[in-house]
C-alpha cells in the first residue's frame, strides 16, 4: 500500500504530511486553472474570504467542483479507468428514475385505484412487454425493470409512433405499482413504487401471531432475514437502491430547506419535534447532504464523498445502521423519508471498490 505511485510527483506519505497536502492541493488548483478557469476564480474568491459566502454558492461552488476533483483524484491515483467505468454504471441506470418519475408516478398510476389495477391482466400484459422488449423468459426483476425504462424511454421518443406499445407499458405499470400481486412481483424492485404515507404509530409493519398459547409480533415471513452467526443479516442497498433513493431527494439545499442537514424549525426558530417528542435537528454535523445526493445522482461517487468529507470525514463511522438523525429531520414527514445513510454508506463503498 505504502508503495502506491501517485500522480504530480508525490509520494503516498505526503498524504499524511502538510507539505505533501499543500503541493497536491497547488496541483489540484493548476489543473481546475486549466480545465475551466471560471470555476477557478470562484474558488480562489471564496477561499480568499470564506465567510463572505453565501451558503447557496457555497453549495453550488462545491457540486460544480465535484467532477473536477473526481478527474483529478482519479488520475492521482491511476484509477481513471475505474472512475470512468463507475460513472458509466450510474449512467446506464438512469432511465430507471427518469421512467419511474416521469411515466410510472405522474402517468400510469395518476388516478387509478387499487381496485382498477387489480383488474388489469398483469401476467398477460408481461408477456406482451417480453414480446415487444424482446426479454428472455424468467429474466430477473431488476434486469427486467431496467430493459423496460430503456423501451419506455425510447418509445417515448416517438409517443404516436408507439402508442400501443405505450399502453401495455403503461397498463403494466399501474397492475405492477398498485396492486398487491404486482407488489409481490416487483417487490425486491425499485420502479414500480410510489412513496407510501407514514404510519407513526405502524413504522414496523408487524403482524400479531399466536403460537403456543402465547401473542407474539412478528414481520412478514418475506420480510425475515436468516441470522448466520455473528455476520450482519443486512448487506445495505446496492447502486441500484442508492440512486433510487438519490434521484427521490429533491435537493433541497437549492430553496435553502434542507432540513436534513440543518433540522426542521418552527416558526419561532426552534426545532420541531417529532411525535415521539424526538427533537429534529437533522445531522449533527451539518453535512451538505443534499449536495451528496445531487452529485451522486450524476454519477460522481467520488465527488458525492468529497462532499461527505467536508464536515464528516471519518463517515466510515456513520451512515446505514449507524445513525439516521438526518433521515428523521427530512423534508418528507408525512410519507416516506429518502434514505440517507443507505446513500452515504453505498457512495462511500463505491469509492473503496475502486
Ligand atoms: S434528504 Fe430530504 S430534506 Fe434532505 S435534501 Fe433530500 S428531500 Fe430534502
């Protein structure tokens, strides 16, 4: 590890050392003077006088460096190959939240109900779709999700053109989202959802069984996870789940309410309360996570986790299964909230597998 050869020279002690840190951050600073010298003075100006930046532009200034600082410790390291490919994944993927927002929550299920969808023939729908996307039969759910956003995003191109195909997609999508069969099916997906209204007093959708004379609460068998000695039971999402949950934030850093980073307040400046009387003050550390999710969202992991580090960098330390302060203090409270550390943990494990 010691022996890793980086880029501009230096060594990999230097990264324990000021002097190193200060040659690498000149490099940095001389490549961004290069590649877009706009973007340079902005950060020039805002380093010359930090406290006279607005909190927006110190957002923004961070999201525009992101895939600048990604290049540039891309090729540090000589894993530009890697971060190219990374990027490429995110991109592959995108169709899905594209589809899933534009087609599958604002068109197909506006307006039907429960009952409707239950009505509609699913299975006989699905193998039309198999027919027209050409899919092998038995092809895994999150394969079919995605060959069926890159068919929609296509015949969307050309909606008259397509308008049959664009009604069985369509009709799919409703018996897929709303009906409980169609939730079976695509459950371990992430398309055919909309976010469901919260429950505070049924957070945990436990069932009530008797076994032995004695009442007990437990999850739904397809809920279970098998315990294997002392290994975790829960892997966290992967890239797929993390995108999901990236492109469901709204970014709210950009109306300045993002209240995941700096609590929810009432009128009077306090900070609500949750009804558990839990006081929601969002992120301890302030982190900018919006900024995160929104880089993330791009495709730039290494960019979201820069972010990350700029008010938490031991973030190993955080995220899935650590804390959720920041989840509980989001903008959404009256349905489901995005997932932040699912998001923050995915990113930072991205960034190791490099
Ligand atoms: S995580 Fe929630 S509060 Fe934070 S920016 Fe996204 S939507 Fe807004």
């Amino acid at each position: 590890m010691t022996n890793l050869v980086l880029q501009h020279g230096l060594s990999f002690a230097d990264l324990y050392d000021r002097d190193g840190l200060v040659r690498l951050d000149r490099a940095f600073v001389a490549r961004l003077a290069e590649t877009d010298v706009g973007l340079h003075d902005r950060l020039m100006t805002a380093r010359r006088d930090p406290e006279a930046i607005e909190r927006l532009e110190d957002s923004n200034l961070l999201v525009d460096l992101a895939p600048h600082l990604e290049d540039f410790v891309g090729g540090l390291f000589g894993i530009e190959s890697e971060v190219r490919e990374l990027q490429a994944r995110h991109h592959e993927l995108a169709p899905l939240y594209s589809v899933k927002r534009l087609f599958v929550q604002r068109r197909a299920v506006k307006g039907v109900k429960e009952a409707d969808a239950v009505a509609i023939d699913g299975p006989g729908l699905a193998r039309d779709l198999d027919r027209l996307m050409g899919a092998p039969p038995g092809e895994p759910i999150p394969q079919w999700e995605r060959r069926y956003a890159e068919h929609v995003a296509d015949w969307l191109e050309n909606e008259a053109g397509n308008a049959e195909a664009l009604d069985i997609a369509q009709r799919y999508a409703a018996w897929a989202t709303l009906s409980p069969e169609g939730g079976r099916k695509h459950r371990r997906g992430v398309l055919f959802k909309v976010p469901h209204r919260l429950d505070m007093h049924h957070l945990v959708p436990v069932e009530t069984v008797e076994r032995d004379g004695v009442t007990m609460l437990r999850l739904p068998e397809d809920d279970w996870r098998r315990r294997d000695g002392f290994a975790l039971t829960d892997r966290g999402t992967d890239l797929t789940g993390a995108l999901d949950q990236a492109n469901y934030c709204i970014w709210c850093h950009n109306q300045g309410k993002d209240s995941c980073s700096k609590g929810l307040k009432e009128k009077d400046g306090a900070f609500k309360k949750s009804v558990f009387g839990v006081t929601l003050a969002g992120c301890p550390l302030e982190e900018k996570i919006s900024e995160m999710n929104l880089v993330k969202a791009r495709g730039n992991s290494l960019g979201a986790l820069a972010i990350v580090a700029v008010d938490n960098p031991i973030c190993a330390a955080t995220g899935h299964r650590i804390c959720n302060d920041c989840m509980k203090a989001c903008i959404y409270q009256r349905q489901e909230p995005v997932d932040i550390p699912q998001i923050e943990t995915r990113t930072l494990k991205d960034v190791l597998a490099l």
